[in-house]
C-alpha cells in the first residue's frame, strides 16, 4: 500500500523515479524498511509488545553514534541525556510482564536490537541521500525496492495467512498513512535538521500507542503514563534543542 501510494503521488506531482541511485536507494531501503520489518515482525511472535517498543527506543542512540562517525552529526551530554530520559519514559509507559527465558526470546531480544541498529544507521545515510533527491523520490524508490525484497519471503508464507476485512483495513491506514505519508513526511523534515532530531518522535511512539490504544479499543491507561510521557517530552527537547522557554522570551524580545 506504501508502494502503491508513494508511486501515485510521483506520477501526480511529475516527478521522475532517480533509477540512477538504485544503490543508495536499496540500502536504505534494506536498513530502513525491509530489515527492520521483518526483524521486529519476528519477534513480536516470542515477545510481548512492550520489549519490542522499548527495544525499539534504542535506535537513537545508534543514531547518534552512527551520524557522529559519518560527520552529520556530534555527540553532546545533552543528547545523551535526552536518550537516557526518552529510554527510561519508554520504559514507564510500556507494560513489561514476564517472560519466560528461552532461546527463542533471546533471539528475539538480539533481532529487535539489530534492527533498531538498522534504523538508526539508515538515518545518516539517509541524510546525506536528501542532499542529491528529492523526498518524495527516496521514499517511493526505498519502499519499491525494499517491496522487492521482501516479496519472495511473503509470496512463501502467502497460503498459510488468513485475511479479514478488518486486518486489510488496518494495513491499508497503516501502510498509506504511517509509511507512506507518513515516511516522506519524515524525509522532508530531515532536510532541515540533524540526523538525530529526526529521530527522537521514536520516543513518543509508546505515547500515541498508549493513548490510542485507550480511545479506540478502550485499554486502561497505566500509572507510567503521566511520568513516562513527561520523560519522553524531555527527551525529544534535549535531543532536538527545542527551549520554549527561550522561544517565548525571544519573542517578547521581537515586540516593537
């Protein structure tokens, strides 16, 4: 559905499909989209879904690593606060139950930190990709490719799935909205800021999850919520930079 949106959106505004970087384009693809999605699609089948999202937490500090050895971005004691908050909210927010250790859940642990090690590796890439591409053409190039690779895999299990008309519906939103829209909105804002304040909104994922989860399917919401939520919004202002309480001083300071 990402594909398919992402490609209609390139034919309506005319432009053309940057063929010419089909290797940059497959790498992020593979390290943005096919690796992760197969990685934490496997391992929400031996984990609860709070391990995966706070897991998941952890690909901003690959980020941030990854973007300081590449030269987009540096390493602060702010930033690394900002993580340290942003990992910690997450925590609080997420139901963590029991698990049974096995093999299986270690794996599965490893495949989520792989790849959120993917997402966080991509983002550079991707930073330096937005330099020479339009957003719109790397977002449907990524999503054509990474359909690509992923395609003989779901070909395979394609007999043993069972669809209904609220599973499709689900996937539609989900792969319209959160990954095509949603992804070239994400690559149009990283052209105007570092590598990782593009990625802090990782943090409020668990935010929105919880919430939405409580006025659409009507789940409780969890003691973390408050503390956890007011963490994460610390985080993503170390991270990015953002003060309001300068912002508003400046502006007093701009009225004639």
């Amino acid at each position: 559905m990402a594909t398919a949106t992402l490609a209609v959106l390139m034919s309506l505004m005319g432009q053309r499909w940057a063929w010419q970087h089909w290797r940059s384009l497959a790498a992020i693809g593979a390290l943005s989209v096919a690796m992760p999605f197969l990685l934490f699609a496997w391992a929400g089948l031996q984990l609860p879904a709070g391990y995966s999202a706070l897991l998941n937490s952890t690909a901003v500090i690959f980020g941030m690593f990854a973007s300081a050895r590449m030269g987009e971005d540096t390493i602060t004691f702010k930033k690394l606060l900002g993580c340290a908050c942003g990992f910690t909210g997450v925590a609080l927010i997420v139901s963590l139950g029991p698990v049974e250790p096995s093999l299986n859940v270690v794996l599965a642990v490893l495949a989520c930190v792989a790849a959120s090690a993917c997402y966080g590796f991509s983002t550079p890439i991707t930073k330096r990709a937005v330099g020479h591409m339009q957003p719109l053409q790397i977002a449907a190039g990524i999503h054509v490719l990474s359909l690509a690779m992923l395609l003989p895999g779901a070909a395979y299990s394609l007999p043993d799935a069972r669809f209904s008309w609220q599973a499709l519906g689900a996937v539609a939103v989900m792969g319209i909205a959160t990954s095509g829209l949603a992804y070239w909105a994400h690559l149009r804002i990283l052209r105007h800021v570092t590598p990782v304040a593009a990625m802090s909104p990782i943090f409020m994922v668990p935010v929105f999850g919880v919430l939405w989860g409580h006025l659409f399917l009507g789940e409780e919401l969890g003691h973390g919520l408050l503390l956890g939520g007011s963490l994460v919004l610390v985080a993503s202002a170390l991270i990015t930079g953002f003060n309001p309480l300068q912002r508003w001083l400046d502006l007093i300071d701009a009225k004639p």
